[in-house]
C-alpha cells in the first residue's frame, strides 16, 4: 500500500500535464521495468486513463519505491525540469529517489535541492523573523491559550496543511469567513507558519501574505513588485520563486476591505507577473488563477464579500471561523475572574443579552465584558443594569478607562469623527495619512491606546484600529450624538459622512450593513442617564437635537401603519436600546397591525419594552422560532429567586429558559392590558407547555377582548387543548382557528365541545384543519353543535372526515334549528356517496346559503345528487365551490339542467376540472334569462381561442355575469377567496 502523501504527490504531478505530454508519459512508462501486478494490468486502461486515473491505477499496483523511481526518471527524460525538480523534492519527503539502470532512458541526475545556495536559508531567517511579530498579534493579556485552542480548531479543516485529506489534490482556494474579530487573520498567519515550517516540510516553501487593507492604497506595479515590497533581502530571488508556483501559498487578508470599484476584480485579467497593472486587477488575477495558477491561496473575508467572492475563486472550500464557541466563553469568564460564582454570573448576565452573547465569539468583546463586570463587582455595584444593552456595556467600560472630569472633550470628538469617516468609507485600518488628512497628531491617539480603546499594528507602526469593530461603531454613533461645536467642520472634515435620516435609511444600510449597529448605539445614547455619564467623564454634552432626530422614524410609522417582520424587529431593537419609554411611547403609537417573528429571549424582551405603548394596535400576528423555549422538563417555579440564587444551583439549560418564561409572561401581558387587541394569530411556533399556560392564562383575564384566534401549526399538541380550556366562557370570542396536522386527544375534543356547550359562548366562526379524529370523536362534536346557536361558519378543511363523519354532520343539520350558513369540507376525502345526503340538507335547510366541497373526488354523480337538491325552490344555497372535484361534461350538463330551472346559486367555482366541451353545454344555461349566476369561476384558456370567443359572446349575452378564467393547476386562487 502506499501513503496517502505519495498518492496525493503523483496525482498532483500527473493532472499537471497536457494531452500531450500525458501521452509521452504513458509510452515511456510503458518502456519502464514494470512490476508484476502493473504488468498483469489491461494496458488499454492505462491508455484511456487521465492524470487523476493514471495515478490511482499506479498507486493501486505498484510499490512505493518503483513509482517515486518511475516518476523521476520518466519526468527527466521527458525534460520536464521543474515537474522533475517538484517529483525529486516532493518525493524525497518519503524516500530517497535512486537512478534506474534502463537503457532506454538517460542516466537520471541527483538534484533534489530547488533552491540555490543560501536562498532557502535566507528565506527562513526573514520567516522566523517574521514568526516572531506574528505569534504577538493575540489579544494582550490571558486570552493566548484560548486562541491557540480556536486556531487549531479551525486549522483541521484547511487542506493543504493536511496532505491526509482526501478528495480534490489540484491547488486549493480556501476561504477563511466570519464576523469581525473572530480570529481570520490569526489562523490566516498561523497557517503560513506552518507552511514554511523546516519542521514540517523538509523542502523550501514560501508564504506570501497581502493584507487589502494595505493594497487599496497601492499604485499600479508588477505582481513580483507587489510580494517583494515586504521582502527586499529576497528582491532578487522572486523570480526563481515564482517559478515554483506550487510551492507558494498566498494569503489575501481581509478581503471584505479591498476598496475597488465593481468589478474591478474580474477586468483585464492578467498572467503576467512582470507586467504592471493596478493592484485590484493583479488580486483579481491571482484569485481567478490566470496568475500563478499551481499556487495554494488562503482568503480571509467577512461574510460581505462572498458574494463577490463567488465570481472570482475557482471552486473554493469555505471554511467558518466562528471565534469563541459557548464553552470558550464560559472557560474564559472563570479563567478572567477566578472566582467561579462571580465567573458565571457575569456570564450568564451576558448570555441573556442575545447580540451582546453573538458578540462574544470575538475575544476582544470578551475581555470587554469581564473588565467591565469585574470592576463593578469590586466596587459593589449591581451589573445587571449594564448588561441589558450593549450601549450600557460600552459606554461604562470607556468610562472605566478614564478618571471623572478628565475633561478629553476633544479627544473623543476626534475620534468620534475618525470612527464614523472609517465605517462610511468602510474602512477599519487607519494610516498616518488618514490621520494628517483630519488633522489629527499620532499623540491624541495616546491616552486611547493606553485605556485600550485603540490598537496600534505592531508591524506597521503608523496602523492603528479600533479594538473591535463594535468599538468603532459605538464611537460613530457618538459623533452623531454629540454636542457639535461652533468650530466644527470648517475644514469639511464632515462632508463625506452621511447625516442621521442618511444613517436610519435602509438604502444605506443595505449598502453598508456596518452602519446598522451604528444606528442601534445612536438610539442608546438618547438615554439621558447615559448622557450625564458621558458628561461627568469626558466634559461632552449630548446634542439635544438628537431626540427629534431620531422621532423622524415616527412619520414613516405614520404613513405606514404597519411594518414588515425586519422592519419591526429593527424599531424595537432600537428602542429598547434607548431605555427611554416615551421615546417608545411615541414612536409605537401608530402601529394598528404587526408581525412579530421571535427568534431569540433578547426579542422577547425587545417586545415587551415597547408593544406596551401600542395602545391602539389591534392585529398581533405572532411566530416563535424553535429554541425560545426549552423543551419539557421537570417544573420549576417562575417566582424563583432568580438574581439571588448561586449559579451552580440549577442546571443551566433550567436558567436560561426560566429567564425566558419570566420575559415572556411581561410580553403576555400586552393581551390582557390592551382593550384594543380584537385579533391574535399565532403560526409556526415551538411553544412549551409553560409558555402555553402563561399565554392563556392572560387571555383568560377579563381585560382581555379578543375577538378572533387563529392558532396555526404550533407544537406541543397539548397547546391546542390548553388554547380550547381558555377560550371556555370567553363572550368576546367570535373566530377561533384551530388548524394543524395533530392526532386530537381526548381531552382537547372534550375542551372544545365544552367550549361550543357553554352558555356564554359567542363563537359565530370554526375552523378546525389537518386534524385526524375518530369516529367517535366526530359523533361527539357534531352532536354539541345541535344545541349551539351561536355558530355560523364552520370549516373543516384538511381534516380526515370521510363520508362517514360527513354523515353524521348532516345529520345534524337536518334538524330546523340549526344555525349554519357557511360549510366547507375542502380536502375531507368526500365521495359521491356523501353527496347523497348532502342533498337532503339542501331541501331542508333554509340558513345555508355557501358550501365547499373543493378537493374531493365526487365526480359527476356527486354533481348529480347535489343538482337533484339545488332544483328544490326551498333551498337557498347562494355558492357552491366545485374545485378540482373530478368534474366532466356530463357534471357540467347536470349543472345547466339546475341553472336553467331558476335555482338560487349566484357562485359557481368549476377550476381545475376537466370539462372539456361541457363548457359549451354549462354556456346554454348562462344565456338562459332564468339563470341567477353573477360570478363563475372556471381553469384558464387562454391559449383555446375557441373558447375565448365562446366565453366573451356570453358576458355579451349576460353582462351581470363575471367570469374568472385565471385559475388553474398550481396557480388556482385558495378556495377561501371565493368562499365568502
């Protein structure tokens, strides 16, 4: 058997070739003392085989030795220098290659060095020198173990450092991808040690790393004039080292800054790597591998650029980089304070804030958060006020960096405008340039590098960056907020930075997605409490324009009168943000009808802020997402001492979803204090048993007065049953919607039939869908609506009643004192022997005007039963839907017999069958001055002109008469529309 290293060797060596040369491989191959298993091998497999099959068959039948030897020499014979030079030192990693005594083929040379004196030591001193300011750009203080353990995490998944890994062995693209501050450019140049490690690699490797922040500030040159700027004591070496493409890796860092024009990247492509051109187009080039196509690339870029990405690398392999996971988290919290109670306090204070948690997969914001918590703690002081937003958290950690009275006003209005210029440039890097360009000294920078607000690249001295991209978006907001001076600007500092309604559009942040958060901290800081902070520490007064500013949202609320689910969730995020309750108070009050998709318990609590102030609002049409709630678990009580408690008390998966219960019931609460609330939709949610009680119990209040329910797809089962037990005497009740693909129970049929029995029951509207009942269960339904009165609309849709349970209904609606108008049973699984005694009901009945049997197979006798009831003059049916019911021409004549006798339908709904010419029969009776129909609803034709003619001589014939020929197949409108 041979190792996986010399299969991947071979197979890269060999797919290296063209046809030709693939060909001229094979005949001296052929020439070559073959091995047993080889020789037995059909030599016509080896002719048809590519490079990639060429190798898989020689790895399956020969010896490692006789293929390292074969390669080599086949390879010199065929005056391939450099692939000869790649098999010697490639395969030299495994054995030593030794000279074949075959007259057919030269004597082989012994050169396995590809470098030339000194060049590979030379290069690894500038490697190690390099190594060493690398290993230093972890984040200060206890955090380098934890990268070490992320980097090599993540590292695993990067092929070319694994020669073990199996699949695609041409050069790899892999792209490193993930927010800010997780560790891209950490793994990127850990990866590059590795590389051109002499430990791991016995040969020369070079690494190559192009940071685009440096390249967008780049003139035109040379690709080797590009690489070689970082390395003047190689100047002269680059091009014998670009001549061993498959030796390089290149990283491309940050790829997500490179400020290009669009499609920059993919314009006038070049492979020459002597030819100057401007730097997008030789990034572009070396991306889409027309430059040093056999070169290994590594591309760090946040989740923006993928997009773009996609256009230019050829077949990457993405890689996530996702920083700190949980358990990172929560080992660093207990290594940063010590002491493990005061450890997971502030850890799960951090975790209950859902985007200051997401946050915390960047290092950096970690040590924010433990320094700040850490110091309050010390001082005795509460953290949880910090904690619930991250404007809170932030603000108080800059001004822990800080004496009171420090009096830096201007400082931080310098670097307040430094922060915003940078995120609408989109730009994170700041030059000495940037800094001159503002007038702003290298020495303002100082006191903010020493509180550990600002970093300074520690290999190009003149770079400095916020130490989180969060940072720099907290300090543009702050350019915002701030007082603005008398001063300001003369020097058109401000011109290219939009202003706030430019910040709050979705045009710009959709552009810009870093402006985004930019908004969420500006709307924090209008909290007055947070703005005499500022002031006690820095001397800055807030604008006190900023307020009205930020109510300018308020007419477009106004205009609109309801949102979109991300519109929503942005406006509440924001305003809970502010803490500022009349700030919500005015900006919600507008809303009548809203859609809210709860994700995450920071939601939640989002919600509850500001849907307290909606006192008109009157449509709430709610969605909670699978993992709100826990699932069931032993019981714990709500009333829990929860702050009190040690953190090692209960399990944390039981704390985190009593924390999610307690800020769910606040949001419950908005049922039973606003008398306007008449409709609650709850669709597509994973509820939990507590969570349903904790909603019902407020819907059972007396101050709640809703007056349609809709409850739709929602898990556990038992919340329909819970729903039916809290709607049992509920006088405000009208519509209920109980719709779901569920097995009933017992007791959920038993809570709705006494719901429907009680005295007080008001309900004029049921839909019950997807549900399978028995027999019985049915029997046991339809038996309590003989004594209802109130109920005028009932839907059974999707449910499996078949003819049997359809029986039993009419049954009860032969009776003359039933109270039904409208019945569907679309999608029942009704036969033509239901319609039978669907046709008594219509004799007798005279409160049923619409019926739907859509969806069911009745066929034409069932239209034939159904005719047979429609010709009594006692019956009042006004509508009948007959979609997709297996309807043929001879249905269509048992509908024109009806029409033409004067009956009382004025609906008809014949999409989605086939009636073919039965369209020329049902017209005979649409001409017919007895026939009462306004409205017919039919499959489209619009391709039969035939028909077209036929159907247009009609409505000239019946001009009251409407005819819809737009529904068919998928395309057919919901029966509902035209069940009314």
């Amino acid at each position: 058997m041979t190792s996986p290293q010399l299969e991947w060797t071979l197979q890269t060596l060999l797919e290296q070739l063209n046809e030709d040369e693939l060909k001229s491989f094979k005949s001296l191959l052929w020439a070559f003392p073959l091995e047993d298993v080889l020789q037995k091998t059909p030599w016509s497999e080896v002719e048809e085989a590519d490079g990639k099959k060429l190798a898989e068959i020689l790895v399956n039948t020969s010896s490692e030795n006789w293929i390292r030897n074969a390669t080599v020499n086949i390879l010199e014979e065929m005056n391939l220098t450099e692939l000869c030079k790649m098999a010697k030192a490639e395969m030299m990693e495994d054995g030593q290659v030794q000279e074949i005594d075959n007259p057919e083929l030269g004597d082989a040379e012994e050169d396995s060095e590809l470098a030339k004196p000194g060049e590979k030591e030379g290069w690894r001193n500038s490697m190690e020198k390099q190594s060493s300011v690398w290993k230093n750009t972890f984040w200060q203080g206890d955090i380098d173990n934890f990268h070490d353990a992320v980097t090599l995490r993540n590292q695993r998944f990067i092929p070319f450092l694994n020669p073990r890994t199996p699949g695609k062995l041409t050069p790899y693209t892999v792209v490193l991808h993930g927010p800010a501050g997780v560790g891209k450019t950490t793994l990127a140049k850990k990866c590059m040690l590795d590389w051109t490690d002499c430990n791991l690699s016995p040969t020369v490797r070079y690494a190559f790393y192009l940071s685009c922040k440096e390249l967008s500030r780049m003139g035109p040159c040379s690709f080797a004039e590009l690489i070689s700027k970082d390395w003047p004591e190689l100047q002269d070496d680059i091009p014998s080292i670009l001549a061993q493409a498959q030796r390089i890796l290149f990283v491309v860092d940050g790829l997500d800054e490179l400020k290009v024009p669009p499609g920059a990247l993919i314009q006038d492509i070049c492979g020459d790597w002597e030819k100057k051109k401007p730097v997008p187009v030789l990034l572009g080039s070396l991306l889409k591998r027309k430059m040093l196509p056999k070169a290994a690339l590594l591309v760090t870029t946040r989740p923006r650029a993928l997009r773009d990405l996609q256009l230019l690398a050829q077949q990457p392999i993405y890689v996530r980089v996702e920083g700190f996971l949980e358990e990172d988290r929560r080992a660093y919290f207990l290594r940063h304070f010590g002491d493990e109670d005061q450890a997971m306090r502030a850890f799960e204070l951090m975790r209950s804030n859902a985007a200051l948690f997401q946050l915390g997969s960047a290092p950096a914001v970690c040590w924010i958060v433990c320094t700040t918590l850490k110091l309050q703690m010390e001082k005795g002081e509460d953290p949880v006020p910090t904690c619930l937003t991250r404007t809170g958290l932030f603000l108080r950690f800059l001004c822990s960096r800080f004496p009171q009275g420090a009096q830096l006003r201007g400082a931080l209005r310098t670097l307040s405008l430094l922060a915003a210029q940078g995120l609408w440039a989109q730009m994170s890097v700041f030059h000495r340039e940037d800094l001159e360009r503002l007038g702003v000294q290298e020495s303002d920078l100082r006191l903010f590098l020493d509180g550990d607000i600002l970093r300074q690249d520690r290999v190009s001295k003149g770079c400095y960056s916020f130490i989180h991209l969060s940072f720099q978006q907290f300090f543009a907001a702050l350019f915002y907020a701030l007082e603005k001076e008398e001063e300001e600007d003369r020097d058109g500092h401000t011109s290219d930075i939009g202003d706030v309604q430019k910040l709050l559009s979705g045009e710009e942040r959709l552009k810009n997605p870093d402006l985004i958060q930019v908004g969420h901290f500006l709307f924090g800081l209008a909290n007055e409490k947070r703005a005499k902070e500022l002031e006690a520490t820095f001397g800055c007064r807030m604008s006190p324009d900023i307020k009205q500013e930020l109510l300018r949202c308020k007419a477009h609320l106004h205009a609109n009168k309801s949102l979109s689910v991300t519109d929503l969730r942005e406006v509440l995020g924001c305003l809970y943000e502010s803490q500022e309750e009349e700030l919500a108070k005015v900006v919600v009050a507008p809303l009548k009808e809203i859609s809210i998709h709860l994700t995450n318990t920071s939601e939640v609590r989002h919600c509850s802020f500001s849907l307290k102030h909606c006192q008109d609002l009157q449509k709430l049409s709610l969605q909670v997402a699978k993992g709100v709630f826990l699932e069931n678990y032993m019981d714990f009580e709500l009333d829990i001492e929860f702050e009190r408690c040690t953190y090692l008390t209960i399990p944390t998966w039981a704390r985190q979803d009593l924390r999610s219960l307690r800020l769910w019931t606040d949001f419950c609460s908005l049922f039973s204090s606003n008398s306007n609330l008449k409709f609650l939709e709850v669709k597509q949610s994973f509820l939990s048993d507590s969570s349903v009680r904790i909603l019902c119990d407020h819907v059972t209040r007396s101050t709640c007065h809703l007056q349609k329910v809709e409850i739709k797809n929602v898990t556990p089962d038992t919340a329909y049953r819970d729903f039916c037990l809290a709607f049992i005497g509920k006088k405000t009740l009208t519509h209920l919607t109980l719709a779901g693909h569920i097995e009933w129970e017992r007791t959920m049929m038993l809570m709705l039939c006494d719901l429907l029995r009680n005295h007080k029951c008001n309900l004029q509207y049921l839909r019950l869908g997807g549900h399978c009942a028995t027999p019985e269960q049915w029997a046991e339904f339809f038996y309590v609506l003989k004594a209802n009165q109130s109920l005028k609309h009932l839907r059974l849709s999707a449910n499996v009643l078949l003819d049997e349970g359809a029986m039993l209904l009419y049954k009860t609606m032969t009776r003359p004192k039933h109270f039904l108008q409208m019945l569907s049973l679309e999608n029942c699984r009704l036969t033509e022997a239901s319609c039978k005694d669907l046709a008594a009901v219509l004799v007798v009945s005279k409160k049923l005007t619409h019926l739907c049997l859509a969806k069911n197979p009745i066929g034409d006798t069932g239209v034939k039963f159904l005719c047979e009831g429609l010709s009594y003059p006692d019956c009042k049916l006004q509508t009948l839907v007959l979609q997709q019911c297996s309807i043929t021409k001879l249905g269509c004549r048992y509908l024109s017999e009806a029409l033409q006798e004067a009956c009382s339908l004025t609906n008809l709904d014949l999409s989605v069958n086939q009636i073919a010419r039965g369209l020329w029969i049902l017209c005979q009776a649409l001409e017919n001055p007895n026939c009462n129909l306004k409205h017919l609803r039919l499959k489209t034709y619009e391709t039969n002109l035939e028909v077209k003619k036929l159907l247009e001589e009609v409505k000239e014939k019946n001009p009251k008469l409407t005819i819809d020929c737009n529904a068919s197949g998928a395309t057919a409108p919901p029966c509902c529309d035209f069940f009314c």
